[in-house]
C-alpha cells in the first residue's frame, strides 16, 4: 500500500469490504498496510467516483461522503486520514514501512505479529499482493510482496486473514482458483473464498472459529455492493463465479 492510492475507488471498494465483513462477524480487525514510499506515478489518481454521488453513494453511503470531505480538506493523501475516523470500528493499524532486506523484514514482520496478538481478523495490504519467484525474499522490491512463510505465521497464530491480491497476466478464472487452492494448503483447516473487483482479489481463509460467519459475510456484501463486489468460492470442478 502507498499514501499516494488513498481515497482513490480500489480504496473505496477496498473499505467498504473490511466495514461488510467487520459488520458480519464477531472480528477483532488489525488492518497491515504494508507500506512503501510513493513512487510519482498516476496510480491512486482514480478519484472522479467522488463527483458522481448519484452512481456510487448507494454502496456505503457513510463511507462515500466521508472519503470525499477528507480528500477534500486534505492536499497530502496519506492511509492514517481513515484510522483518525470511526469508519473501521473494533480496528488498530500496523503503519510500519516494509524493508527489503531479508533481517530487516523479519523485524518488521516480528512487530506485526506482535499487534496482532489481540486481534483475531487480520487484513494485509501489500503493494502487489503474494510472493512471485522473480522477487526473491530479501531481495530489491520484496516489500511490494507477501510472503508464505508471513501467511503460515499469522494463520498458525489463530488469525483469519484476508490479502490483496493485484490481478496478472493470467485468466482471472484460473488465477483466483489457483490462488485459493494455494492459500487453502497453507492455512489447514480454513474455509477460503475470494472477493473481486475490476482491478484486485481479496482473498479470505476463516479459521475454524469463524466458519459460521461465511453465510453473513458474503450476504452483507450481495447486500451493499451488487454489481461492484464478486464472491468467489474454491472448486474442484468446473469453476463457479457467484456473481452478485
């Protein structure tokens, strides 16, 4: 996650995700931003939703003008603008920058775990979404990334986790359900599913403690962004998109 994306409407969609699945369960949410340092580019500049009330206040309606009056009182965007709101409630923030370098990480990783500790919901947020051969652990850019090891860590702890996942060259179809079979091997015991928008995946593991929370979670999301949201679910057979 960078400052520079706040408020933009992958964020609106990302929060009103976390405030559908914090209303449906019974969460003690820690939100990790993993953050990196802006990078100059125009990403985060798809703010234009916050002019047409009409189309996209419908979706969560507190959240909606809420984003808007901070974006415009606010010049320098920055993640810790919704943490001074009561937007996510039963929340805490881990804001630490994500380091590269491999000792470095895992320090950072230590003082995430320990947050943690009184959270049983956990939320990652990293630049790109999961680990890729090509970024190697402890190499340049491996902040952008979530690690396995880091997932095993936080599922093993007793944490159900949801991760942002940025979308790649590779059929969406088949990227999710790879991704969930994946995530369904690491996380033993879990239920996994997926939420998608037109940009990213959020993929979800519910430890065994939150698996009566999967019906009411994906209803207070069908319920608040039909057409905007789309639940997925991992199948071993022909692949199946609950689209809402």
């Amino acid at each position: 996650m960078k400052d520079q994306y706040f408020g933009d409407i992958n964020d609106y969609r990302k929060y009103g995700l976390l405030r559908s699945i914090s209303r449906a369960g019974d969460f003690q949410l820690l939100v990790a931003w993993m953050l990196t340092a802006d990078d100059g580019s125009t990403d985060g500049k798809f703010t234009s939703y916050l002019k047409e009330p009409q189309k996209w206040s419908k979706y969560d309606q507190a959240l909606y003008y809420s984003l808007k009056e901070i974006l415009a009182h606010n010049q320098k965007r920055r993640v810790n603008l919704i943490e001074e709101t009561e937007l996510l409630k039963n929340t805490e923030f881990f804001s630490n920058y994500v380091p590269d370098a491999a000792n470095d990480r895992a320090t950072w990783f230590s003082s995430l775990a320990e947050q943690a500790q009184s959270s049983n919901f956990v939320f990652i947020d990293p630049d790109n979404g999961l680990e890729v051969k090509s970024k190697p652990y402890g190499r340049k850019y491996s902040s952008k990334y979530l690690y396995w090891r880091e997932v095993s860590s936080l599922w093993q702890s007793g944490k159900s986790l949801l991760i942002y996942q940025h979308f790649i060259r590779e059929k969406r179809i088949k990227f999710i359900q790879r991704l969930l079979g994946s995530l369904s091997k690491v996380t033993a015991g879990s239920y996994v599913e997926a939420f998608s928008t037109p940009h990213v995946v959020f993929l979800m593991a519910l430890q065994p403690k939150h698996h009566d929370s999967h019906k009411q979670i994906v209803n207070t999301v069908q319920e608040n962004w039909a057409g905007q949201i789309h639940h997925w679910e991992l199948t071993y057979g022909p692949v199946r998109d609950i689209s809402l």
